[in-house]
C-alpha cells in the first residue's frame, strides 16, 4: 500500500528564516507519528503545507501514491486530510451540532435542519466513540470537550489524514489520556495520524513513529521503543540536556507569604475560593496543581492584586498586602509571571527592552526628570537579551514578532529579578519548547535558592515534579490536600485532582 | 387615551422608527458578518439621494404602475437599493481588500456622502432645490377609526415602513435558521474557523455588506420617496447613527433592534401625545429627545452587551 503521506523536498522560505529545508518525510497509514522539534524548527510549517494554509516554494506532496497540489484547505478536506488546530476553531456561542457541521449544513428547504444535524452528530459520535451533547453551547464545554468537538468536527468530513498540533498544550492529564485512547483507536482503525508536541512523555506513551525536526529540517526518524525521552530531547535540543538533579524537597526558611482563609468570587460572582490557607517561605517552590476552574487563576490574581479578596488574611513577609494595590505589592517585591502571558505580561507592539522595564520604567536610571531615559533602557534590554538568551535581532526588536517561547524569556527576564522576595509563577512553560523550558526551570530554582519565595501554579504534573518541593493539589476552591516531593505519584495526584480526596496530613503547610 | 389615538401613535411610531429598523439591521448584517459599519448614515443618505433623482427624471419615462405604485416611484427605490450596496461594497472594499481601519473607512463615507449628495445636487437641480414629487409611495392600507370626540383619524401603512417588518423578520430567519446565517454568526465571532474549514470568508462578508448596504438604501428610499417627496441637503439628519445605538441596544438582534427602534420611534411620536395631553413643553426638547436617548442608551448598555467577537478583525 502507498504511504498515507509523501512529502519530498517541501522548501519554504521566510524573509530571514528557511522554515522547511528540502524536507522530505513519511506518513504511513497506521502510523502514530509524533513531530518534534524546538520553537521555530518547521513542524507548524510543515503540517500547514500540508493542510493547504502555507505554498511551499518548491516541493512535492504525495497523498495515497498519488502527487497532488494543496492550494487551499478545501483541497485538502478533499484529500481525506483533517486539522485539529491548536488553537481550537470553534465557534463559541454556536451548538455542539451547528459547530461540527458548519460548512455541510443538512438542510430542510432554505432552512438549517436543527434535528437532522443533531441526529447526525449523535450518530458520528456513537460510531466512532466520542460521546457529546449536540445541543449543548460551545463556550459552555470545558477544553477537553472542545477539542473533542474538534476532532468530531475532522472525522464528520471523513478525513482519513489527521493533523493534531499540539493537541495536549491545554489538556489535563486526565484528559490526555484520554486523548491518547482516542488518538490509538483511530491509528487502529487505518488512519494516518501525526502529532506535534513537545512533550517527550507523550511521544512516548502515545506515538509508534518519531521525526524530529531542528532549523527547518529533518534531523532524523525513529520509533520509540528504539529510543528513550532522554535521547529524544538531546536530538530537539541538539545537546544532550542536563539530567535533573535529584534534589532532595527543601525546608524553607521564613514565611514570605502568609495566606490565611482566604475567600473570593470569580467574574461571574461565584465563590471561586472557599478558605485557601498556604504559607510560602524563603528558599522553597510551592506547588499548587488542579484542574482548570478550581480557583487556581483566582487565587493567583488576588496574591498579585488583579483581584480582591472577599475575605481573609494575606501577609507578605508579615505585613498585610490585601488592600495593597498592584504596584505597592510589587514594590514590595512581589514578581508575577502570568498565565495569559499575550493579555497579563507583555505589550506586543512594545520592544523587548520596553516590556522588560513596564513594571519599573518610573523609577531611576530608566526615567529622569519625567523622561524616560531610552539609552539606558535599550542598554539594560541587550543585557537581558544576552543572559536570557532571547532570540532577537536586537533589544529594540517589537515582542510580537518573537516566538511563543522567546516572549515568556521576556516575561521570566523581567519577573525573576533578584529583589523580588516572592514570585508567583502560573503555567511557566506554557507553548515554550523543551530547550527554553528546561533554561526557564534552571531560573526558578536559581531565584529560590538565592533567597527568595516562589509559588509556582501549573498545569503540567512533569513541571510540577521536577520543581516543586511541596505540592497542594487545589479542587473546588480549597487546597485538598499537600504531598512532598518524591513521596507521591503521579496518579495520586491525578486522583486527587478529579476526586479531591485524599487530604492527608499538612506536611509543612499551613496550620 | 382610546383606541383610536393608540393605533394613530402606534402608526406614527412606526413611521419614525422605520429608518431606525432598517439602518440597524444594516448593521446586523454587516458586524455579525465581523465588519463594522459606522456608514449606515452616509448608505442611508446616497440611498435617498439615489433614489430621489432616479424617481424624479424617470417621471415622465415610467408611465407604467404596479397596482398603486407608480413605475417611477418603484425604480426609484430600487435605484436607491442598488446605491446602498454599492457604497456598501466600496466599504467592504476598503476594509477587506485595503485593510483600512473600519472605522477610518466607514467615516470616510459618511463624509463623502453627505458631500457628494449636496454637490450633485446643486448640479442637477441648481439653487432652487430638488423639486417635490406629485406623489410619494401611497399607503398599502389606512385604518380609519374614530376617536372619542366623534372625530375621524386614519392611521396609514406605507409600503417601506410594513415592507421593514418583513425585512426583520427575514433577517432572523437567514442569520438564525439557515446555512447562510451560521456561516455569517462563524465568519463575525471566529473568522479563522470559516478559513479552515475551506470556505470564503471574503464571499460571506461581501455579500452581508451588500445586503446590509441595499436596506441601508431603501431605508433612504423610505425618507425622500415615502416621506418627503424630495431631496434635502443631509436630510438623514443623524439617524443612520441613531440606528447604529439601536442596534447595540437590540444586541445585534432583529427582533431586540426592532424594539429598541419602536421605543426610539415612540420617543419621537410622544410629542404627539404630550399635545394631547396639553403638557406644554418647548418642541426643541422633544426633537433632542432620540439623540438624549441614544447617549443614555449607549452609556448604559455598551458596557454590558456583547457583539461579534471578531468585529473588525480581518
């Protein structure tokens, strides 16, 4: 049988960047094949050359044997081939039903046929084994839904080629697993599947075939029974990346931050905290894990002072902070590395030396005399631009055209100053490949250990096993329960996370 | 107040309120699709100039009827349609094509419109003004009641003011029932997923324009052919941007616009009212009234109603 997918030669540059260097590279039908690759090393470009939104400038693209051109996406949903896109396309305030059939309405006269489309993505859903709701609103389904939706969405047009790009990035690993499952099952019954990732646990657990990719070209194909995550990362990074340290959980000296009992509604005026206590003292990373909704966002933002706190105490390093203002806690020297880091940290249309003085631009060398004084600025950016090595023509350079993971080395640059006392870090390495991840990480740990007090909020259960000394696993608005370090696993903590069962003692934690 | 005097205000309501219905639905149609349109003024404004200039040298040409309406009268609002949608399109044009900023676009005409309908005028009918028609569109049916003072008062339903009833509810019909609509509600709250999925989101938010531009039009159409009977310099006098607030008023629904427009009408209509009921008030704050109302309207409410997402994005 002819490979599902045959991609010979695909060149494509960008002014500056050769995206795709003369790749060539196999889809087999079957095939879980996962795409590796930093930030930047062309497996984006590849797949949408492959999906119709990217021309190649030269190249030739086989499907099923026989070579075809992709224009447009049209051509490639006639071609059998599927996109579940990151980014989820979705249209929100539209039904489940309306969502997955946009494009091949059923139709009764002029009308949408409301019915028949419900029935038909019942149908769709039963056989191949995703259950959804129809009618049920979009917006109102939680992420691992949505991307079902989206799955739905690509198999109702009978795709037998299914891209998923970075299809974890926003899951639970509940829902990663299940994810997984699906993913299997569809490879099982023909299709050709690949995935984009940067997660080596995955490629592990869910791929039969590996290509990795670095600077826009091939570097080489695998299986991973035939390798290990370690080798795996060595070939994204093109170094072999230092094996983490199995440090013993730290003690933490004094208490920085003091939370005692603290209530808060969330934007729709709900309790979105229900008493969360947490103490976080100097020298020590303090985990807090949950599924998305349970308050972790909100008690995030009250700490920061995006929001105010309904009740309870908050202390830093003694003194009451809730009526401080946002920069009155900063001043004090709290940093935030936030979550939405496009909508909370940065200013795209800004240059990399202005977004790394917004939180100090007032204050001497950087304003005199009510000016800003630009030299020093520029000079205290290329600084940053060196230690951080951010990937940039020059300090001067506008954030927007950064990628995902040079922006949050913004962020971390300008939050990991060494004056703060506590730093207060949500989804740190959120869309940031494994090389900036691992520096990001190594800055954490090296802040902490010079004295200060990190609160460390994630999604990710790898993050938090490596970095973490203690782990409070939040669920409906309270801390359910803490575990150290190396005496807890990964699945008790997913346990925890869905049943928030499991509060055992309080090691370390708040009284 | 008898029957009588309610159905002649409810009349005169909706007379006032049918540019309002009509100019909000042109903006229904255009922000759902994800472009805004701040021109339904100058749309409207083309569309009565159109429509007014067409009717009139057509006079003598069109001897034709169709049943009450004269044949001039009818290629009058049919001109004033099409000058709707094209001005529509030069904006989508602009917009879609150019990348010009919406509102920086939609400013523009409203500007070149109020100029280019005063020029042509002076050019085609020189000082003395746009000579008024013999007739104007004649009214579809008239109510004759009397009131309680024995007096007899007819309430009339012209063709363009029941002609915006059936506009609205064909507009929630399209954008909430049909293959059309759902593509048009996807293309204005996430117009990446309409590219994707391998349509053409340039298709969809062309044709919307139009459609919204030629209502645009015959709510123009409505002031100098059904109204008036002639042309007057900046004769829309604001109420394209009313229209605009009923709109957001309405969420961008037919049937909520409809109501908001109704209550900016009555507002109108009132005056009428208070004189019936011997309230004395200086008849310029009556006539600030739908302006005052508009700004509360927009103060209140803009803050708490939510549009298109993708409104304005390319």
């Amino acid at each position: 049988m002819a490979p599902a997918v045959q991609l010979k030669g695909i060149h494509k540059i960008y002014p500056g960047v050769i995206a795709n260097d003369r790749v060539d590279w196999t889809l087999e039908w079957g095939q879980i094949h996962a795409l590796l690759g930093e930030n930047g090393a062309g497996k984006s470009t590849l797949m949408n050359v492959l999906y119709g939104m990217t021309r190649p400038d030269a190249g030739e693209i086989h499907v099923d044997g026989r070579q075809v051109e992709i224009p447009a996406p049209s051509a490639a949903i006639k071609l059998g081939i599927g996109m579940v896109h990151q980014h989820f396309q979705l249209v929100g305030p539209l039904t489940v039903a309306q969502n997955i059939l946009l494009g091949c309405e059923p139709r009764l006269g002029p009308f949408f046929h409301t019915r028949k489309a419900n029935q038909r993505v019942a149908d769709l859903a039963d056989r191949v084994g995703l259950p959804v709701d129809p009618t049920a609103r979009v917006e109102q389904l939680p992420v691992g839904m949505q991307q079902r939706v989206e799955i739905l969405k690509v198999l109702q047009r009978d795709a037998r080629i299914l891209i998923f790009d970075e299809p974890t990035a926003v899951l639970t690993p509940q829902e990663i697993d299940e994810l997984g499952a699906v993913m299997k099952r569809l490879a099982q019954e023909g299709r050709a599947l690949v995935f984009i990732t940067h997660k080596m646990r995955e490629v592990m657990a869910i791929a039969t075939d590996v290509t990795v990719m670095r600077a826009g070209r091939v570097i080489g194909s695998t299986t991973p029974s035939a390798t290990s995550a370690g080798e795996l990362a060595a070939m994204v990074v093109g170094r072999p990346l230092a094996p983490v340290a199995e440090v013993p959980a730290r003690l933490g000296g004094e208490v920085v931050l003091e939370i005692r009992d603290l209530h808060a509604a969330n934007d729709r005026g709900l309790e979105a905290l229900e008493g969360v206590s947490i103490d976080v003292r100097q020298g020590e990373i303090v985990g807090i894990i949950g599924v998305e909704g349970n308050g972790q966002s909100e008690l995030v933002e009250v700490i920061t002072g995006l929001r105010k706190a309904s009740s309870g105490q908050l202390r830093l390093l003694g003194e009451g902070i809730a009526g401080a203002t946002v920069r009155q806690r900063r001043e004090k020297g709290v940093g935030h590395v936030a979550e939405d880091r496009l909508r909370h940290a940065v200013v795209t249309a800004y240059s990399i030396a202005d977004n790394l003085v917004l939180d100090r631009y007032y204050l001497p060398p950087y304003s005199r005399n009510a000016m800003l004084d630009d030299r020093a600025i520029t000079r205290n950016g290329a600084t940053s631009l060196e230690r951080y090595r951010i990937k940039a023509p020059d300090a001067r350079t506008p954030v927007s055209s950064l990628s995902g993971g040079n922006q949050q080395k913004v962020v971390v640059a300008r939050e990991l100053d060494p004056n703060h006392r506590l730093l207060v870090v949500s989804q740190p390495t959120r869309g940031v490949d494994a090389g900036a991840a691992e520096f990001i990480h190594d800055q954490i740990r090296q802040l902490c250990d010079a004295g200060a007090a990190v609160l460390l909020v994630t999604n990710e259960l790898d993050e938090l096993m490596v970095l973490a000394d203690r782990i409070g696993v939040m669920f409906h608005g309270k801390i359910a329960g803490w575990r150290v370090r190396g005496s807890c696993s990964r699945e008790e903590l997913g346990r925890m996370m869905i049943a928030g069962a499991g509060s055992g003692p309080l090691p370390g934690g708040a009284a | 107040m008898d029957f009588a005097m309610f159905i002649a205000l409810l009349a005169a309501t909706l007379q006032l309120a049918t540019p309002l219905i009509l100019g909000s639905l042109t903006g229904i149609w255009s922000e759902r699709s994800g472009v805004v349109n701040i021109a339904i003024e100058g749309i409207m404004l083309t569309g009565a100039f159109a429509g007014y200039t067409v009717a009139e040298q057509t006079l003598d040409v069109a001897r034709w009827s169709l049943g009450p309406i004269p044949g001039n009268l009818l290629l009058g609002v049919l001109a004033a349609c099409v000058a709707g949608a094209l001005l529509a399109l030069v904006h989508a044009f602009w917009s879609l094509k150019l990348r010009t900023d919406q509102i920086i676009s939609g400013t523009a005409l409203n500007i070149l419109a109020l100029g280019l309908t005063a020029y042509l005028l002076r050019l085609i009918y020189d000082v003395g003004g746009s000579p008024k028609l013999p007739s104007t569109l004649p009214p579809l049916f008239v109510w004759n009641l009397t009131n309680s003072h024995g007096e007899t008062i007819s309430a009339q339903f012209t063709p363009i003011m029941l002609l915006s009833l059936v506009l609205v509810v064909a507009t929630h019909l399209v954008l909430f029932h049909t293959p059309w609509g759902l593509r048009t509600l996807a293309a204005g709250e996430h117009p990446t997923t309409v590219r994707t999925l391998g349509m053409s989101l340039d298709a969809i938010r062309y044709t919307n324009l139009a459609i919204g531009g030629a209502i645009a039009g015959l709510a123009g159409a409505f002031l100098t052919l059904e109204q008036v009977g002639q042309f007057n310099e900046n004769m829309t006098a604001g109420k394209g941007f009313i229209a605009l607030a009923v709109m957001i008023f309405g969420r961008w629904k037919p049937f909520y616009a409809l109501a908001a427009a109704l209550f900016f009408g009555l507002a109108d209509a009132s005056q009428v009212l208070l004189q019936t009921w011997g309230i004395q008030i200086p008849a310029e704050f009556l006539e600030m009234l739908p302006y005052v109302l508009t700004l509360v309207a927009l103060m209140g409410l803009v803050g708490r109603t939510r549009g298109p997402a993708a409104v304005g994005q390319i």
